[in-house]
C-alpha cells in the first residue's frame, strides 16, 4: 500500500516503484502499521504463487524492519535533480518508531539496493505518529517558498 516513484518520473512510464508492507494482523487497536518497503519492477515478470514476501520475478527489493518497528510511508529522493540518472538512483526516506524503546528516528536507504544497511539514522527528540505523512523538497524548490 502507499505506493511511490521517482516523482521526477510522473507522466513518464515508470519502472519502479516502492510499496509499503503492512503489518499481517492489519490493524492493531485500529492502527494500520507498516512493517518495511518493497521495491517492484514494473518491467519484469511476477512471479506467482508465492507464500511470502520474497525477491524474485518482480520484487527487486525488500526492507524489513525489526519486530516491534513500524514506519511512515516512504518519499523517493534523486540524488541527482531530474531525469538525469538511472530512475531508482536515489533513497527513500521514512520515519521509524520502535515500540520497544519508544524512539523515533528517521531512516534513509538507498532505494537502488535496498540494503538492510540504512545510508543514514537520524533520531528524533519525539515520536513521531503512525500515518504521519511528508515530502521532501531541495534547497532550490525551498528558496522559491521565500519568493511567495
């Protein structure tokens, strides 16, 4: 669920593209939580009958956290403005809570790899909520809020 892009890509044809894992029980006190990010690719074949979340056929990528973290939906960030490199040439960037400790952090992964290895951790001083949503704007799209 809470499917994104490389936003450079809207209006193009898309190759990949980063889904949310839901929590299996779904809702827990009526909370939808998310588990970790899987990456698709939209220009391979899926592979079918499969049990669980695996690589293979279209999954390219999975990013679980550990139990008892949950995020927030995931923004692609280029690392290079436009359509300049490859389209999944970037990260993507999620707040994480950890039920265990009661911290929140915000993580970057590099959305190519999708390595359990984070790019960088930054802890937060307060929890963020479940379902908070963001988006990422650079410094040049900044400085045009000030024009305003």
């Amino acid at each position: 669920d809470f499917p994104r892009i490389n936003e450079s890509y809207t209006g193009r044809k898309q190759r990949y593209i980063y889904c949310m894992i839901l929590e299996s029980t779904v809702k827990v006190n009526g909370i939808l939580k998310m588990t970790g990010i899987i990456k698709f690719d939209l220009h391979a074949k899926p592979e079918r009958s499969k049990e669980h979340l695996e690589v293979g056929g279209n999954v390219t990528g999975i990013y679980d956290l550990s139990p008892g973290m949950f995020c927030s939906e995931a923004v692609f960030v280029p690392k290079e403005p436009g359509v300049s490199g490859e389209e999944d040439d970037g990260y993507l960037i999620f707040f994480v809570h950890d039920e265990n400790t009661g911290k929140s952090e915000v993580n970057v992964i590099d959305a190519k790899t999708m390595s359990a290895d984070p790019v960088a951790v930054v802890e937060l001083p307060s929890r963020v909520p479940y379902g908070f949503h963001a988006f990422f704007v650079n410094e040049e799209q900044l400085g045009h809020q000030v024009e305003w």
